[in-house]
C-alpha cells in the first residue's frame, strides 16, 4: 500500500470567497448551492450553521449569516496559486479539489528525512503563502490520508498513521464516512454501522450484493484500496511578455520589437510537438490601458504571421471592445493608429494542437492561407466587425438560428443546434432570411386584414400580402399553416407567433408571421 500524504485546507470555499471579496474575513458565512450550506465559516458553526442544512434553517439560526453563492470556478481559480507554492517543493501533486491536495508520502520523507519533516515542510511553505489553517494526514492510501487529515487536532495540525496500522485506525468511523448515503442507509439497516464492521464482511460477498461501486467502498473502508494516486501535470507556460523601456510608439518599431518574441514562441511551442491555432495579443499604454484581441488561424500560426497580427492589431481604423480604442490620423510623432506609448506586449497561446494535425498536405495549403491573410488584412483596415462569417446556432425562428461572427472571433453559442427544438420549421429552410423585419398587411378576397384567433384558426383564407409602407399587392395563389409558436408561456416575456406560408403569383414562396396584431414577412423561399 502506497503511503499518502494529504494537506487539508479547512473551509476553503468560504476562504475563497472572502478572497475575492464577498465577505469579511471573521463573518459568519455559508456558501450555498442549490439552497444548501456547501461550506461555513467558524463563526457560522459557533451558531449552529451546518453544511447540508437548508438555507432558512441556515439563517433562522444565525440572522447575520452571509450567504455567497457556490462557484466552482472562483475555488479553482484561487487555489492555484497554493498548488504552485506545493509543486515548487515536491512533484507528483493530484488535485483532488479545490482544498485538498495528494501526493505520494516516500519522495518527500527521503528528501526531507521523515515523514513528519517533510509535512512540517510543506505546511510551512503554505502558511508563509497567507494561508491561516492547513492540517496534513499520512496514512496508507488516500482515503485514510485524508481522514486524518480531518480528524488532527487543530493544535497540532500533522497526524500520521504508522504504516500497517490505517485499517484499525478507520474501523471505528461511521459507514457514512464513505460518501454514499444510500449505501449507508442500507448498511445501517443491516446492522453495519462502522468502517470496521464493514470492512469484516467478505469481500465476495460484497461484490455479490453491492457490485463494483459498493466493492470499491468496502477495500475503502478495510485500508486496501490499492487505486494509484494520479498526479497532475502542470500546464506548460507558454505566455510571452515583453517589457518595452523606453515605451515605443510607432507600429513599426514595436513590430521589429516583437518579432524575437514571436519566434521565440513558435519555437516553444515546436519543442513540446504543438502548434497555436488562437493567439490572445495584448498591449499596454503608458497611461496604464490595458486592451487585448484573441486571433484565429485555419491552420497555425508561424512567427511572421504573429507579428502581421500585432502590426494590424495597431493600425486597424475601427476598434471595438478589447482593442486599442478609435483610430487617429497618422502623425510623424506617434505614427500611425496609436493612442499613446506602448509599454508592454503579451502574447498568449489560448489554443494550442499538436503539431501532427497540421502538417501540410501532398499539395500545400497555400489558397487557405492567402483567403485568411486577405481577410484578416482587409479586417484590419476596415474595422474588426466588417468581415464576418455566419454560424449556426439553436433557436424556433429563422433568426435565431445563425449568428454573425467577426473573421477570427469564436462565436459564444448559447443555444445548441443538437437541443430538440420544438415549434421550429423543419427542413427545407428558406434561402433569404430577411435581417429586420419587413412589416406587410395580409388581407382575403374582400381586402379585409386577415386574423388568427385563439383556436389558430384564420378569419379568411389569404388572398394576397403587400407591403405595409405601401405598395403593389402581391395575389397569393396557395397557401399553408399556421404553424403556432408559443415561447416562455409562464413568464411577462411570453412570445406568441403563428406562421403561414404563403405562395404568389409569380411563384415565390414567403414566410410571413403574425405577432399580436401585425403581420410581417420573415423569409423568402428563392
């Protein structure tokens, strides 16, 4: 059995949070997810605050009680900087969660010569990183690591199993120690009620009755367990910063500037077997402005087309939200297209794919890296939104089902094209679909406005549409539907829309939709 040391730091989802501003360090403070208590501080549990309590019995029993929403990204983030700190001292360090670390326990006991001199060494090195409580187990395997962990005295903070002596260290916990209430529940109703009196029975006859899962929880409970740690490989760095003194303020200069950087990044990145298929350009002024831009490549990016990037980045006439802001007139001074001084340049790979994937093909790929240089060029002239590309996206109506993306965005979709979508048109989809909204009247053979009534039936058959501005009516000579489209029924944002199809004279095909009171045509069926 593998011997594991754990380091254990209590609360680390309300340490996070105050971290980050939401609460006062010393505050009572429960952070909850789905209206339970994840986690609470001490002040909050010396008012009886528990976790897994709801969120009204949480506050009837502390009024004062700050309550901060669960973010599994937020513990993430800030406890990176505490895994840095570890693996700077030791390798082969498993995240099993934000506040709780693993590693095997022989590598450090032989540097540090013990097992207790190396946890004292590591917990010494977190809580000169500002860290107010760590405690450490060692025990054989991980599991018994870490409830000894938990289970040190806070005067102490370093408990360690001998080896050998882990499985009468667990017997008298209770079942529930193991993370499966169902499992409990029935082992309680069994008579079995600690790790001991569970780890007793055979282990066959644990398999037979409990499968795999239930098998994996009793060599838990007896010290037996014999899954291997699995070490996290600590993502490479590959961010590229350069520090301009004095601040340059020509495009061109900083272009001859960047170019080692350039190369010097590419050549990282062809060392470890990879290539940049996204690159993240960011500059800062000499005012303190930080602006920045994510790139695209079809293929990858070489040096020179790195340096192309930071050049138009710079030069580009119309800037949007994470650019250098409005473009001023060249001037012999500042040169061409920049606000002021640029004081630093950092470049980051947010894409990176091995290398093999992109290897050219038998006959090169030189056409789709003239159409990318081309419109990135033209991008950078005219501004970062007058080249873009249209993407699929999920939604009922036609215009909700693509998205224009500028040339070398991604584009955020937030409605799946694989989500069933009830009340959309099926396939053929309309070739034009109109971007705003031309607003026609339908009316019968009498001229009079035809309607849809709460049964979706139509007041008249359609004889014709024209458009509401005025102009030439259009006879229809078929027609089909209404298909009806009723979105967020429940709620003040309620949409209610019911479509018909419609076929002219000259044989055109619309699709014309009637919202309240008012029709207007959608989409064309060229």
């Amino acid at each position: 059995m593998q011997r594991t040391l754990v380091l254990w730091v209590p609360d680390w989802p309300v340490i996070a949070a105050v971290r980050d501003g939401f609460a006062a360090a010393g505050a009572p403070i429960a952070v909850m997810a789905a209206n339970r208590v994840v986690a609470c501080s001490p002040a909050a549990r010396a008012e009886g605050v528990r976790a897994g309590q709801r969120r009204r019995e949480a506050q009837s029993l502390c009024t004062s009680l700050v309550v901060v929403p669960f973010d599994d990204g937020r513990d993430h983030r800030l406890f990176a900087p505490l895994i840095d700190v570890v693996e700077g001292l030791v390798a082969g360090v498993q995240v099993v969660r934000p506040g709780l670390l693993a590693l095997a326990a022989r590598g450090p006991a032989r540097y540090y010569g013990g097992e207790k001199a190396a946890a004292l060494a590591l917990r010494g090195a977190v809580l000169d990183d500002d860290m107010v409580d760590t405690r450490i187990g060692i025990a054989d395997g991980p599991f018994a690591a870490e409830l000894a962990a938990r289970t040190v005295a806070p005067d102490q903070a370093v408990q360690i199993v001998p080896s050998g002596a882990s499985g009468p260290f667990l017997a008298p916990f209770a079942v529930t120690t193991l993370g499966d209430p169902d499992l409990a529940t029935l082992l309680g109703r069994l008579g079995v009620r600690t790790l001991g009196d569970f780890a007793a029975l055979p282990a066959e006859a644990v398999r037979d009755r409990f499968g795999a899962a239930g098998a994996h929880r009793h060599a838990l409970a007896g010290a037996s367990d014999a899954t291997p740690l699995v070490p996290r490989t600590p993502p490479p760095d590959l961010e590229r910063v350069l520090e301009l003194e004095p601040p340059l303020d020509r495009i061109d200069q900083l272009a001859f500037a960047v170019r080692q950087l350039a190369d010097e990044l590419v050549e990282t990145l062809t060392g470890r077997l990879l290539v940049a298929t996204a690159i993240r350009i960011g500059f800062r002024d000499e005012h303190g402005t930080e602006t920045e831009r994510a790139w695209l490549h079809p293929r990858s990016f070489r040096a020179s087309e790195i340096v192309d990037r930071v050049r138009w980045q710079l030069s580009g006439e119309t800037r949007t939200a994470g650019t250098l802001g409005s473009h001023r007139a060249p001037d012999a001074d500042r040169g061409p297209g920049l606000r002021s001084a640029i004081t630093r340049v950092r470049i980051v790979p947010e894409s990176v794919d091995d290398l093999a994937h992109h290897e050219p093909g038998l006959w090169g790929s030189a056409p789709d890296e003239r159409v990318h240089h081309a419109l990135s060029r033209v991008q950078s002239l005219l501004g970062h939104e007058a080249v873009l590309t249209a993407q699929r996206t999920g939604g009922r109506t036609l215009a909700e089902r693509s998205v224009l993306v500028p040339w070398g965005d991604r584009a955020v979709i937030t409605r799946p094209v694989e989500r069933p979508w009830p009340g959309a048109l099926p396939q053929p989809a309309p070739a034009t679909v109109f971007p705003s909204r031309h607003a026609v009247t339908v009316v019968d053979a009498l001229g009079a406005p035809v309607g849809i009534d709460d049964r979706m039936r139509l007041s008249a058959p359609p004889a014709g549409f024209a458009p509401a501005a005025g102009g030439a009516t259009r006879p229809v000579t078929s027609w089909a539907g209404p298909w009806p489209l009723d979105e967020q029924w429940w709620s003040i944002r309620r949409r209610r829309l019911h479509r018909l199809q419609v076929v002219d004279a000259a044989g055109i095909a619309w699709l014309l939709v009637l919202e309240g009171s008012s029709w207007w045509a959608e989409a064309r069926y060229d």
